[in-house]
C-alpha cells in the first residue's frame, strides 16, 4: 500500500484475521478499529482506514455489523416494573455506560450494589460517547433489566457497543448488581431473555437464603479438560431460578473481567444441583458464585470460590 504507488486505492473497510497484520496498521496510525462487537461470529477485526475516500461508508457498515437497521425488541413478559422506575434505572444505565467507558471508578462506585462483582477497568481505550440509547427496560418493582447502545469514538476506535444492565433495589434506591459490556447483541439478547422467562411478579418480600457450594473447594487445583462440575445445596423453598456468575481472573494479580451470567433452571426433588463448569480460558484463576432469585425479584448470592486451573 506504501511502496508501490504514490495515493493507494484504500479500501473503505477491511477485515483483518491476523494481529501480525493488524499491529503495523494501527502503529501507523493508518485505520480506525471496530468497538464492540459484531452480530456474526468470527475471529478477527474491522477496520476503516483513515486515507479512504469514504470513510463514513465504512463507518456505516460497522454499525450495520453490530445492529440490523430492522432490529425491533422481543415482547417482554416481565413488565410490572412502573414508569418512574424505568426511567430511574434508564437513567442509571446511562451513567453506568460512560463511567465505564471513562473508567471513572469513583462514579461507578456511588451506583453500584455492594454485592455487585468488581472487575479491572484499567485496560479500558477511553472513548468519548456522542450518545447511549436504552433499547429496552422490563422487570418488576424490585428487580430491573435494561438493555443499552452506546455510539462512540476514541483514538483509535469507532462504534456501536450494546451492554446489559440489571439492577436490584436497595430500600428506596435502584443500584447496579450486574453489568456486561461490549458483548454482541445476540448474546445479550439471549441473557436478557433468560431473565424475562422467569415471569417476575410484584408480592410480598421474601427471605432468600444463601446457596451453600459443594464443589470444587476453594482454590481446587484443576484440569480444564476434561471439565468438572459445579455443584451446589438446593433450597429448601424452591427459587425462580438459579443463575451462575464467573470471572476470569489474571496470576499474580487481584485482576477480575467483566462476569458472566448464565440462568439455570431449579429441579425439583434432587439432593445437590450442578452443571458442567462453563468456563476455563488459560491457565489462570477464575472465580464463581450462584445466585437464588425468588419469583417476586429477590435475590441472595452465596459466596465466591476461586479455581486455580492448572493446565
């Protein structure tokens, strides 16, 4: 592109598989990447090079790439939440999504739920957000689900990132419990879903108890392959479900990702509960919890427990 002629035909947009090709690009200064994630699978990056002639168009697939302009949401069936809530927790949403994408621990802190996971913000690219949308909003008067789009752009970056949010209240306030950023909207929307089968309705609080882990033990020694089980106490008193919370974590560190939530369904007459461990990338600690959420919105978390996968 540089050597051969005087004004290459840049390309509008690129896909680039490799980062031994990506690299000098971006150390040249010579493409605007992709933020967030696509709506397809596939392992690589978009780019937009800064030299095309029509830069906007490539811009414009890559918002294409992350949202169909013919998306429309699902009809929820969790919707007892009122129009004040919505529009508090839309609010803390919002705030949610730029102090992230500012890495402004001090304005994430004041809105997050003291039970919520912590994970590192430090390698973070800053972006500067021209607008955050919430898609959609359902739940009930205790329990809240939003789902966001961001349009922003850094140094180096361009694009349209979707994150969930779901929030608890706490007395009289709304707070954070769980935040997922950047992941494709498909995945999202299959997390989301996951909660709004769950039907919650408004009642009378309820006590809901601790789940007890069984297995692995803290910081067990394991091999990612084969994969073990999770295993955990059911409730005496049968929850709306179970979901399981895991971060990745880095040797040598307190460094924690972003969680990931996967639901899981109660059965009913059985002495332990599990599921194959879902994760597993490296070797390197990851943590794990279980959440109990009553039908009316309540929701009790059991401790952590740490897994030192050895190979």
């Amino acid at each position: 592109m540089h050597s051969f002629q005087q004004d290459p035909p840049y390309p509008d947009v690129a896909f680039v598989d490799n980062y031994a090709e990506l690299g000098p690009l971006l150390n040249a200064d010579a493409v605007v990447l992709m933020s967030g994630r696509s709506r397809f699978s596939y392992n690589g990056w978009w780019v937009v090079f800064r030299r095309s002639k029509k830069t906007e168009v490539g811009k414009a697939f890559m918002l294409w790439l992350s949202r169909s302009p013919q998306w429309k949401p699902w009809q929820v069936s969790t919707n007892s939440i009122g129009q004040a809530d919505i529009a508090e927790v839309q609010d803390i949403s919002r705030r949610t999504v730029q102090g992230f994408a500012q890495a402004d621990t001090q304005s994430l802190s004041s809105i997050m739920d003291l039970e919520a996971s912590h994970f590192d913000l430090g390698s973070i690219p800053a972006q500067t957000l021209e607008r955050v949308d919430p898609l959609l909003t359902f739940g009930n008067s205790r329990l809240a689900f939003v789902l966001l789009a961001d349009l922003g752009q850094g140094e180096k970056t361009f694009g349209m990132v979707h994150s969930a949010v779901i929030l608890r209240r706490v007395e009289d306030n709304w707070k954070v419990l769980f935040f997922e950023p950047g992941s494709a909207l498909p995945m999202l929307e299959n997390l989301l879903k996951s909660f709004d089968r769950l039907r919650l309705k408004d009642g009378p609080p309820e006590a809901v108890p601790k789940v007890s882990l069984m297995s692995p033990v803290d910081h067990a020694q394991i091999t990612r392959y084969p994969k073990g089980d999770l295993v955990w106490a059911p409730l005496d008193q049968p929850p709306a479900a179970y979901a399981i919370e895991y971060q990745m974590g880095q040797p040598g560190r307190e460094f924690w990702s972003p969680s990931v939530v996967t639901v899981v369904s109660p059965v009913h007459g059985e002495h332990m509960l599990s599921m194959k461990i879902p994760f597993g990338v490296g070797r390197q600690p990851h943590r794990w919890r279980v959440w109990a959420i009553s039908g009316t919105g309540e929701v009790s978390m059991s401790d952590w427990r740490i897994i030192d996968f050895t190979n």
